[in-house]
C-alpha cells in the first residue's frame, strides 16, 4: 500500500488525535504540513512529525494556495471554520477528512456536498 502524504489544518486536540493514528502506522501516513494559528501547537505538530520549517503555517490559505502536493487534507479547525477551507481543498482535488460537524450552518453543508 501506498503511504499517504498528508496536510493538517488545525492542530488541536483533535488534529493531535487524528494524527497519532499517523504515527502509530508510519509506513501508512506521513504528516507532511501544518497549518495552526497557535504557535505552540505548530510547533509540537512539527515536532512530532518532523516536518520542515517551510510546510509549518500560521494561515491555511499559503498552504492551499499551492498546487497539489499531498494525497489527503485534514480539516480540524473549529466547527465554524470547515467551510473555507474544505471548498479550497476540493477545487484542488485533495481527498478530505473532514471533522465533524461539517459546519453549523446548513447552507454551507448543503454547498460542500
């Protein structure tokens, strides 16, 4: 199997929870970016999946604005934050987890599906 290249975008507990799966199965997933306005989650994303400085943001926007480089997006912001991030990764064909819910407001569920 193929190991997937993978971009975190919030690193809370929840972004910390998806990705120790990451580091328990290394030849499965690989943390390759980290998007996290928190300086100290950042950086204990960084440390762990030892990713360089330049993949290390405080704003998911440079990140998206790439063009494709990993297989999947992870989305754990909080709740009310999905929505634009999710629409960017989709124009650029990521493969997407996505924390639930997928946003609070039902419009926006309704235009990401």
């Amino acid at each position: 199997m193929k190991k997937l290249k993978m971009i975190v975008i919030g690193a809370g507990n929840r972004g910390f929870t998806y990705t120790n799966f990451a580091l328990d199965h290394p030849d499965m997933y690989e943390v390759i970016a980290v998007s996290e306005p928190i300086k100290a989650r950042r950086d204990e994303m960084q440390k762990l999946h030892n990713i360089p400085d330049n993949m290390c943001f405080e704003d998911w926007k440079p990140l998206l604005d790439m063009p494709k480089f990993a297989d999947v997006v992870l989305i754990s912001t909080m709740d009310k934050h999905h929505y634009e991030p999710c629409l960017r990764a989709i124009k650029q064909k990521y493969d997407i987890l996505l924390e639930k819910p997928v946003t609070p407001y039902p419009l926006q569920c309704v235009e990401i599906v």
